[in-house]
C-alpha cells in the first residue's frame, strides 16, 4: 500500500534550485515545469512501467519544449518546432495512436498563444 502524505502548508520543492521557472503544471498525482531554457522537469508518480519520482528530473532530450500540460494520467508537451508529444498511461488504447487520436493533428497546427 501507498504511504500518502498530505501537506497542508506550502513547501519549496528541492531540486530546482538554480533553474529559471517559466511555467508549472499539475495534475492527479504528478507535476511539470519548464524551465527559462526550454527543458522539461517531471516529478510524481511514474507512467506505466516508470517509477515514481520524488523531486523534479530533467526529461532526457535534445528537443526544445514550450508548453506542456497534464491530465490525469498523461502529459502533452509542445515543441518550438511545433510538435506535440503524447506520454502516460494507454488505458483506453488512444495514447499517441494517430489512427484513433486525430486530434493530435489538430494540436500540430494550431499555433498555441502563450500569455
């Protein structure tokens, strides 16, 4: 069984120190931010065969991210090169399958207005 803690005050999060924080998302049991150059920090519980990470990771990879955002069991992350990516759990089997989620298509064209 889990060991779930509740806070109830807020805490800084170890292991962005350093980082320039540009933006930050949450969702279900897992977190993301974006850092000033471009990276992609992930922390909270794992995807699929993933285990859970208890302070920020930087995602492994060349590319340059700008958006991301959070469901409750998956994560879309957009691209400067305005490619979107699908990670997280397939439970209905529609993850990242262009045969069954043409809305990813529509996610790669349309030009997302940051704030």
């Amino acid at each position: 069984m889990d060991n779930i803690i509740s806070i109830s005050l807020p805490q800084a999060t170890i292991g962005l120190e350093g980082i320039e924080i540009v933006s930050i998302d949450a969702n279900g049991d897992h977190s993301a931010t974006l850092s000033g150059d471009r990276h992609l920090y992930t922390w909270g519980r794992g995807f699929g065969s993933t285990s859970d990470v208890h302070c920020p990771r930087r995602l492994p990879s060349s590319l340059c991210f700008i958006q991301v955002a959070l469901g409750w069991n998956h994560m879309l992350v957009l691209t400067g090169g305005g490619e979107v990516f699908m990670l997280g759990g397939n439970h209905h089997g529609v993850l990242g399958d262009p045969q069954k989620g043409s809305l990813v298509k529509h996610l790669c064209a349309r030009r997302i207005e940051r704030s």
